[in-house]
C-alpha cells in the first residue's frame, strides 16, 4: 500500500482509539461550533475570519462554557484554523483532540496524556516502541517530568526569566531545548512563565510560573495542557493585555468572548488540555512532514 | 524586498553584503509562542555555512544575480580569464571561486557565468564535457586482477576512474555533476 495510504489507514485507527479511551473513562464526546464571533485572543495566533464571525483556532471558548453548566468531563475532536502557518509539522487547517475535566489540575491531564500515548500506541500495534525519525522511542513508559526552568538552565545555558526579559524565549526553546528533548521518553516540560500562559492559573507556590505544561514525543510538541484560570477579572486583564501587545506588535486586536467571561465565574477547579491528533499520527507513521499524514495538504485542493 | 514569508529552499538573498543561497527551511512555532523561521544558508562566494533564525516581520535584500554565456579563455597562475562573446568584456576568476569546475575548463569551452554585482562568483558547466585522456596504464589483456576501472588522467590535470579499456590519447566524456566517467567518444 502506498505509505500516505497506510498512514491514513493508521489515522482512522488512531481517531477511534482516541474515542474508546475517552468514552471508556466516563468523557462525553462533544461538538461545539466551529464559527464562532470570537477566540480567545492570543499574542501569536492570528484567526481566519469567516463572514462577520471567526472560524475557531481551538475549541477552548465552548468547551470551557460547558465546564461552566457543569459538564464535568468532555473531549471533542474537531478542525481547527491558524493563519498563515505552513511548515513542515503545520498547517493552517489542522485536527485537534481537546478534553477537559472539572475538580482536576494539569497532574491529572499529565497521568491522561501517559495514559492516551499507551493505549493509542497498543491500538495501533505500537505498544512495544516506536522509531521516530531514527529514534526510538518507548510511548508506553514514565515521562521525564522537567520544569521550564530547568530546561532553560540545563539546555540553554541561561535563567527562564532572564530569556522572557530579552524576547529570546521562543528561540532559545526551538534552537536549544526542543532538540534535547527527542530522547527515548516522552517528555512532560512543565512550570511555564507566567506571561506565557494567557488562560492558565498561577501556580499557588510559585507566582513566577503558570500550572501550564507541553509533552513532547521525539521533539515533536503534541500537546498543550494547563490548569484554568477561572477568575473572570484576572482572565478579562489578560485579554486586554494581550490584545495591547498585538497592536504593538502591528496585529489588529480581536474581539474578545464575553459571554465566556460572563459565565466563567461558575467554572469549578478545572483543567484542559489541546492535543494535535496529525503530529500525534506523524510520530506512529514515522512521518517527517505533517504532508504524510493528512488526505489533502492546501496546496493540493 | 522579501519578507519571511518569501523563505523557501533555494531562496538567494544578500546578507552582510554577500550573496546567500537557502539551503534548508523551516517554519516553526514553539507552544503559543512567535513564528520563527530557521534556516541554512552557503555563501555563494567562499561555501561558508549560517545558521540564522527569523521572526515574522524581518526582511531581506534580495540577491541581484546576473548570468551571462562566457568563454573560458585562459589560465594564468591561479586565475581563470571568461569572456562575453557579445560584448567582449572579460571576467577574472580564482582557482578557489571556482572549485570543482576548473577540473573540466578547457579553452573555448562555453559556460554560464554567475555574477553578484560586478563579480564574478561561479560556473555553471554543460552537464558533459568531452576531455582527453593524457596518461592511463595500458590495458593488459588478460588481467585476471577483476578489476573493472583504473585511474586515467586528463588534459586538464583531472584524475577519475575509467574502463580498463580506455588507452592514452582516447577522448572520453564526463558527466560535470558527478565528476565520473561517462562514455568514450568513438572516432
């Protein structure tokens, strides 16, 4: 079979792998609307305006309102759009897997995320390892737990705080720290800047950092998960302090989502996570480029 | 002007005053962090190798690149004299400039000429160019060594490895991509 071919075979195994683990856990599977009147805004993530609305650049606004009406465990698997990224592991039209639960924090969705890579892994017959790129790689063992911090001080050779001060943050991540983390394990980076994390809570113990964490598998960042901020006032500051640095930066602001803001302050303890369902299948198929994993890549429609 | 958005391989641009060719690209976006663009790039003068990341915004020179059809002409020391049949002008090149190319320049032979400003910069050869052979072992008949080629050098000071049945004074033809033996020119 051709390898795209095989690899969209996998996907489709993946997708209902991903829906056993979650309907055996007592999830329900939702849909919520992928054109919405506003995203929450971020720095760097320009959405795609469709009419007098937005198509969603995650499911986060929607699914974090039903937390607040009190659905206590959801995941949902829908199409999301960021302008203007194309690369090798993006592009603009993409899936993402995202659940949440309520009376939880980012630890639960750590031991979720070591849970899900087993069980996709043995559903696809990985569950005895995998090469990724040359590298093997075993989905089914203990994630190396390292904060941001550390990663800063031990791969890139200089103080976290020190690299969000000069904007050489972001670099240092791609240049230094990424490569380091395409070991044998998958990789849990945790404790990131507080500035670095517009919907997540503060950490109680440390207010330089946020309870927000990546897992990396391979060096391929497959997930985004945090505890959630559900202070309507602080998460109304942080918008508007976003949407200041857009202009800054020359990025028109975005509308911001006031019913979310409206309803936020009746959304228990909770924590969620967004997880890119292609990476995830470029790292089974052994994939360099997300090209190899999706039925159409935009430059072929 | 070209913007980040314009990076791709092969993409030629001017940094520093000299002219670069990408050599490999990618985008990347690091947790909800800014888009930033990695890339390799040679100096398409002296083959030096940069690492040079971008963020959204950057722009660049682009490299204003000129190639002219030329003559080989001559060479004298270590320089190698071109020259536009058109209009006559002259163009020098150093031995190290050129690089493998010089092992296929014969006089008269025609190439493309790359030129950054007023500089001439490299060569882009035919892909086969017909050289003689000046010394090669003769081929002893009945060698049962199993050896299938031998060294053979041609009129340009060019070592490569041939046929066993290629003899001296044989004009063979050799593919300039690779630098091996094609085929030997009958007649």
């Amino acid at each position: 079979m051709p390898y795209r071919k095989k690899n969209l075979f996998l996907r489709a195994t993946v997708l209902q792998s991903i829906r056993n683990f979650f309907s055996l856990r007592g999830f329900l599977e939702v849909e919520t609307p992928l054109r919405i009147p506003a995203n929450a805004p971020e720095e760097f993530i320009d959405p795609l305006a469709s009419e007098n609305m937005f198509l969603q650049t995650s499911p986060e606004i929607c699914m974090k309102r039903l937390l607040c009406r009190g659905y206590e465990r959801i995941f949902q698997l829908s199409h999301c759009w960021r302008s203007d990224e194309r690369g090798r592991r993006h592009v603009p039209e993409f899936t993402m897997l995202e659940w949440y639960r309520s009376n939880s924090d980012y630890r639960d969705l750590m031991q979720d995320c070591q849970d899900l890579l087993k069980w996709v892994a043995e559903a696809c017959g990985a569950g005895n390892g995998i090469i990724y790129q040359g590298q093997s790689i075993d989905l089914c063992a203990s994630a190396d737990r390292i904060t941001v911090s550390q990663a800063f001080l031990h791969y890139g050779g200089i103080d976290m705080q020190a690299a969000v001060a000069d904007a050489s943050f972001d670099e240092i991540m791609v240049t230094r720290i990424e490569p380091a983390l395409a070991g044998n394990v998958p990789v849990i980076l945790m404790d990131y800047p507080a500035e670095m994390a517009a919907l997540a809570r503060i950490k109680p113990e440390d207010a330089r950092v946020a309870e927000r964490f990546e897992l990396y598998v391979g060096g391929l960042e497959l997930a985004n998960g945090f505890s959630e901020l559900n202070d309507p006032r602080e998460q109304l500051s942080r918008f508007v302090e976003t949407n200041k640095k857009r202009q800054q930066a020359g990025s028109p602001a975005l509308p911001l989502p006031s019913p979310f803001l409206e309803e936020l302050s009746a959304m228990p303890p909770s924590a969620g996570i967004a997880l890119g369902v292609d990476r995830l299948v470029m790292l089974l198929a052994d994939a360099e480029r997300i090209d190899d994993v999706v039925a159409f890549t935009p430059e072929e429609l | 002007m070209y913007s980040v958005a314009d990076l791709k391989k092969g993409l030629k641009l001017t940094l520093d005053g000299d002219p670069y060719v990408v050599i490999a690209f990618d985008f990347t976006k690091p947790g909800k962090g800014q888009a930033l663009y990695r890339t390799k790039m040679r100096n398409m003068i002296n083959g030096t190798i940069l690492d040079r990341t971008y963020r959204s915004g950057e722009t660049f020179e682009p490299a204003s690149l000129d190639e002219r059809e030329m003559e080989f002409l001559y060479k004298e020391g270590t320089h190698y004299t071109f020259m536009d049949q058109q209009t006559y002008e002259q163009v020098l090149m150093e031995e190290e400039t050129l690089g493998d190319a010089r092992n296929f320049l014969l006089e008269n032979l025609k190439v493309d000429v790359l030129i950054f400003g007023e500089k001439a910069i490299g060569v882009t050869l035919p892909n086969f160019v017909n050289l003689r052979v000046t010394q090669t072992e003769p081929w002893a008949k009945g060698d049962t060594s199993g050896n299938d080629s031998k060294p053979a050098t041609v009129e340009t000071g060019y070592v490569l490895r041939v046929p066993p049945f290629i003899e001296e004074g044989e004009l063979i033809t050799i593919d300039t991509r690779t630098g091996d033996y094609s085929t030997r020119v009958k007649g």
